[in-house]
C-alpha cells in the first residue's frame, strides 16, 4: 500500500484505521444483501444478544446503589437550593440502562442563572467527597459531570433541562410499548459503546442518538415493531424560553399497531444495519421518528453540509465536518440535529463500525464476536469489591488492634477539630469585636481623620502666607502705619498753603511728588503683607483648635475602647486597626478550609470505624449460627474451624427478671422461659414485679428480636401452651 492514497488521499495510518471505508470509496467493496442469512444463523444471533443482554443489565445492588445516589444527592442538593427539584432522566429512568451506564439528573431552578448555580453546585459536590468534577459551561445546555466517591458511578447534572425529561418518558413509553424494542435497544447501545462509537463528547453519536437510529429502524419494518406515538389528533403544547415544543404522545401505545410484528431479535438487527449501510438514508434522508419514517433533506430544509467526512480528515487540523452530515432529529426541539456533535474522524469510525457488523454478521459471527471491546484501555471497569475483602483472613486480635488505633485517631482528631474550631471562634469574635469597636468609634475616628487630614494642608498654608509675608515686608522695609503717616506728610507738604518766604524749589517738589508715589507704592505692598499677615493669624488661631480638638477626639477614643476592653478583654493586647480585622477574618476562613479537610479525614475515620464493627458483629453472627448447629462440644465451640478464636458470646439461656417482665407484661413464653420462671420463684414472683416503663419497653424490643427464635421448629418440643401464658 502506497504512503497515500491516489483516489481517497486517505496516507497509511488512515488507510489503517478505516479499511473498509476506504475500499468502499475506492468502489473495491461490495456489500452482501444478507439474503445468505439462513434461518439458524438468525435464530443464533437472537440467542447470543439476549445471552449478552443477560449479563450487561443492571444488577438488583447496582439499581440500588443507583438510587440510593439518587436519593441523597436530591436530599442535599434541594437543601442546598431552596426551591428546587432534582429529577431522574435518561436511560436509568427510562429502563435503558446498561451495567456501565451513567445517572442523568435535571436540578430545575428558577431564580439564578445555570453558570451560577453550577458554580454553587460544585463546591457542594466538593464537601460531599465527589470525584473528578467537571464543569461544562460552554454547551447549549449547562452540565456538572463528576463520579461518586462510595459506588464510583458517573453523573451528569444538567439545569433546566425539561426536554430532556420529556424525551425520557418517550424512550420509556417506546420501550415499554414491545419487549423486543427494548432489546434491541439495549443491543445497539452495547455495540456502540463496545466499538467506542458512542460518545458524544469525543465526536460520536451518543446512546440517545443510537436510541432514536434504532427506533426508526423498527418503524420501518414491515409491520411495524414501534409505531409513531407523537400521533393524535389533541396536542400538547409546552413553551420553553419563548419557543413551543410538541409533547403530544399517545396514552396506549399498543393500540396504534395494526398487525403484529413477530420477526425475531436477529432479524430486527440485521434490519437496522441493512438499513444503515445498504440503503444509507442520510444521504437523501433524516431520522425522524417523529413522522415515523425517515423524511427527506429537501422537505426539512437541511442541506448536506461540506465537507463530508472523508474530505474533512483528509484536509486535518480544525476542519470541522459539514452539517446535517448524518442528520437525526430530536423528536420534540425539531430544530435540532443530533449529529452536530460529530468530528470527522467520529462519523468515520461510526462508518467503518458499521461496515464491519454488516459484513462480519453475513460472514457468520457472533453478536459476541462484532461486539468485541475495542479500545480496552479506555474503559474502566469497576470491580465491585467485597467491603470486608482484607478483613476475613485476619484474626480477632488484629481487627480489635486496628478497630483500638481507628477509635484513637477518630478521637484525637475530634479534639483537634474541637480545638481549631474553638481557635476559628475566637477569631471571629476578636473580628468581630474590632468591628464593633470600630462601629462605636466611627463618629470619633471620622471627626479625628477630618481633623488630621485639615492639619497639613492647614501648616502648608501657614507656611506659604508666612511666606509672602516676610517677602513683602523686605520690599518696604517700613511698617504700614510709618507709610501712612509719610503719606499724610507728604500730601500735607504738596497741598497745603504756601509760604511765599519759604518757596521750595522745583527740584525739592519733585523729589516730593517722587517720595509721594513711592510711598503709594510701598502702602499697596504693606496691605497685602497686612493681609496675608491676618490670614496667618487666623490659621494659626484654628490650628491650635485644631490640635486641640484633636487631644480631646484622642482622649474619648480612648476611653471607649477602655469600656470595650472592660466588656471585650481579648482586645486588650490587640491593635484596633482596620487591616487587624481582615486579618483574622483570613485567620477564619483559613482555619474553615482545614476544618472542612479534618471533617473529611474524620468522615473516612467514621466509616472505617464502622466497617471494623460491621464485620465483628458479622462475624459474631456467622460464629453464632455455626455454633448453634454444634452438638455443645464446648471445645469445639472455642475454636473455629480456621483455628482462631471463636467470638460468639456464650448463651447461658434467659435471666429470670426478664422472664417475670415478659410475663408480667403479657409477653409470649417459651418452654425454658417457663422453666427459668419455675426455678425463680414460680408463677407467685411475677405479681412482684413491677417493671418500670423502661424496663417494660427494653423487654418489648427484646420480645420482637427474639420473635425468630422463640417461634423456630425445634426437633422433640411441643407448640407452647396457652396455659403459658400468664396476664
């Protein structure tokens, strides 16, 4: 074989991967029509899916620890969401189920939105122990995925997702409708799953896709095995989200069927892969099991996208495949395709699959055979384990030695739970404290950082006038009140009379008139300086009350928290600061997520706690009945046959008080009872006893835990008399 491909492109490790689909691109292979099944080769498939199908359904323990999950997730998640409701639905609600198969839960909620309550969810799941929790956030339809912790079983919690139950009813209604629809199924989704072709995630059809694929098939038999149950004349319309849905579904299902199918499960399997790999119906087709037989592409509008499959891994990287490449309908959202969560490389291998279980099946394999696992290594199977597995081979001693260390460990980590959270209340309550401290202060402390926050801005001020001050008086040199007095002088010189004996000269006057403007001009420089020389006076005079203010703002803080020490004393060596609060409020929180672990550590300690005492009281059980069926060696009863230690407490028989309680009460009495009575006292004793309410109730649980025994056949007594009986 070439490196690549001159007709398919397809190189060598393609070529490899998809043999059979790549001879049929190369028209080199030719299907047979299965004309050539004989009658025993039919009736041999139907034998091997139903043998099949007996080993792959669910067990009774599986189912119950299915629905035992079920249950206390609903009882935590509706607690943690008040309002809500957490539904079943899929293929363990509607009797679809494999042994591998997962639990499909709806949580519908109103009020939040899904990212959110997904979210919340999560850490929910994280306290209850759940492994490898996953949120998927970018689908149409929000999930969580994660696994229980006890019984290793995937589940998936969607929200609001109400088509789903509604699709749900309709698997089940169909299901329920014929035997063989849910065999068929069954066998389907076990092939798929086999073939690593069932897994919507990593590009395949998923089991629902596989589910409608199949029912389609039985619709178009001849009669037909399932008939259209969205038929009726009445429909029921549910609108989600602004959009309708049809949910229109016949009441009797049975009743739709004209003639009845008797074709057995071989045929009908040969039927629904003759149908997909000779007739090919997504080429010119949709599944619609809606309408009841595939509808054309045409008349539902939904083109063959490019590229196809081949051409899609060919061209590698990100090539997406084209749409409606293998369409399914949803029966009810008629606007969505089922395959638009196919890769290239998924609708190949959903191709070369079916092209094999064609061919192997006209070849003569077994259903065994064609269902061979494919990839071993990504399916894990989960061995259900024997809970006491490492326990039956110890001693006594050594499950009393572990059960002492485990009951230590659990008690020691109880004090140190104790302790940290004794630790985590001390503080919130120093958190708290400072916050009620900083509550009774806020009046204070805010009048207190006004006041500092006024001081600087303040001095700067102070500082700047001061300033000017000074620069202005080393422009004058002469105080304000000299200047005006000079004025007047000077004014009085240049107006006033003049004496004709003492002329000035013109010189003189214009050294006067030159002094006068001068002066001028040294008095609006004196002003400023006399303003800002006031201004400065002011500041200063409310600094001082500022400062002031500030020692008696200082001294009632002071005092308060002087009172909150008196009332709160861990405050005593504690800095009130702000930032003080938020640390131990990070103390807190930190101290919560090491109690959460130590919970978790001591849930683990509890259960293995109570696995120890399971199995003693299990052993003490097995012991006892081992012992019952003893002659009464009482060496024999010592030992066990293993050699150690037999646990089993010894019966002495009934002690007489209980005796004349049951008798005084008007309880059921055995031979030796009445015998243990005679002994004691006679019938005379019981009118002396008078049992106390507790007592009375202590030997009415006794009565009802030895019900079995008293009233077991023994070998050589007599049925008790009425005569035994004494009121």
């Amino acid at each position: 074989m070439s490196e690549e491909c001159q007709i398919t492109g397809f190189d060598s490790e393609q070529q490899h991967r998809w043999p059979l689909v790549h001879q049929y691109l190369c028209e080199q292979l030719e299907f047979p029509d299965g004309s050539g099944l004989a009658p025993e080769a039919l009736k041999q498939l139907t034998l091997d899916l139903e043998s099949v199908l007996e080993g792959q359904l669910p067990t009774k323990s599986a189912a119950k620890k299915r629905d035992g999950l079920y249950e206390h997730l609903k009882r935590t998640i509706e607690k943690r969401f008040k309002g809500s409701s957490l539904r079943r639905f899929g293929s363990s609600e509607s009797g679809l189920s494999l042994s591998h198969g997962d639990l499909d839960l709806c949580l519908l909620f109103d009020g939040q939105k899904p990212k959110k309550v997904l979210r919340s969810l999560s850490s929910t799941l994280r306290y209850q122990e759940m492994e490898d929790i996953q949120v998927i956030n970018s689908a149409k339809v929000p999930i969580i995925k994660f696994i229980d912790e006890r019984t290793k079983i995937p589940v998936d919690i969607s929200i609001n997702n109400t088509l789903a139950l509604h699709n749900t009813t309709l698997l089940k209604a169909y299901s329920e409708t014929d035997e063989r629809i849910r065999q068929c199924i069954l066998g389907i989704k076990y092939w798929a799953h086999q073939r690593d072709v069932c897994d919507a995630a990593k590009g395949t059809f998923s089991s629902y896709a596989w589910s409608l694929i199949m029912l389609q098939a039985l619709q178009t038999t001849t009669p037909c095995v399932a008939p259209n149950i969205q038929t009726g004349k009445e429909r029921t319309i549910l609108k989600v989200e602004g959009v309708e849905y049809d949910l229109t579904m016949a009441a009797e299902p049975q009743k739709l069927l004209k003639e009845q199918n008797t074709q057995s499960l071989g045929e009908l399997l040969v039927h629904f892969f003759q149908q997909l790999v000779i007739e090919r119906p997504w080429d010119e087709h949709v599944i619609s099991i809606r309408s009841g037989a595939p509808i054309t592409r045409k008349k539902k509008k939904w083109k063959y996208g490019k590229p196809n499959a081949s051409k899609a891994v060919i061209e590698g990287g990100k090539t997406r495949l084209g749409l409606h490449s293998f369409p399914v309908e949803d029966p009810f959202n008629h606007e969505h395709d089922l395959s638009r969560v196919l890769r290239p490389d998924g609708a190949m291998d959903i191709q070369e699959e079916l092209f094999r279980f064609w061919i192997g099946i006209n070849e003569g394999k077994s259903f065994s055979e064609l269902c061979e696992l494919k990839n071993p290594e990504r399916i894990q199977e989960m061995e259900e384990k024997d809970l006491f597995e490492d326990l039956r081979k110890l001693p006594k001693s050594d499950i009393d030695k572990m059960l002492k260390e485990t009951e230590s460990q659990h008690s020691d980590l109880e004090i140190r739970i104790e302790a940290l959270h004794q630790e985590r209340k001390n503080n919130i309550q120093i958190s708290q404290a400072l916050r009620g401290h900083f509550e009774e202060t806020s009046g204070l402390r805010k009048e207190h950082r006004t006041l500092v926050r006024s001081l600087r801005p303040r001095s700067e001020k102070m500082d700047l006038l001061q300033k000017q001050r000074d620069q202005y008086n080393q422009q004058i040199g002469i105080p304000l009140y000299r200047i005006r007095e000079l004025l007047v002088e000077v004014y009085d010189n240049l107006t006033g009379d003049i004496d004709f004996f003492h002329v000035p000269s013109l010189q003189r006057e214009e050294e006067q008139f030159s002094w006068f403007f001068e002066l001028h001009a040294m008095h609006a420089v004196a002003l400023k300086a006399d303003a800002a020389h006031k201004e400065f006076i002011e500041l200063v005079r409310e600094q001082k009350k500022a400062v002031k203010d500030l020692k008696i703002t200082e001294k009632k803080q002071t005092e308060v928290h002087a009172e909150l020490v008196k009332s709160e004393p861990i405050l005593a060596n504690i800095t009130t600061e702000f930032s003080q609060a938020r640390q131990f409020d990070q103390n807190a929180h930190s101290l919560n997520k090491v109690i959460q672990q130590r919970r978790k550590e001591l849930r683990h300690l509890r259960r293995e706690k109570g696995r120890l005492e399971a199995w003693i009281r299990v052993s003490i059980r097995k012991d006892s009945a081992r012992n019952s069926h003893s002659k009464g060696d009482r060496k024999g009863r010592k030992k066990g046959k293993s050699g150690q230690a037999n646990w089993a407490p010894r019966r002495d028989g009934p002690k007489p008080e209980e005796v004349q309680q049951r008798a005084a009460t008007g309880g059921t009495l055995s031979l030796s009872d009445l015998d243990v009575l005679l002994n004691s006292g006679g019938i005379a004793s019981v009118s002396k006893s008078r049992p106390t309410p507790k007592s009375s109730r202590r030997a009415e649980r006794k009565k009802k835990q030895n019900t079995a025994r008293q009233f077991s056949a023994k070998r050589g007594e007599r049925a008790q008399s009425k005569k035994g009986r004494k009121d």
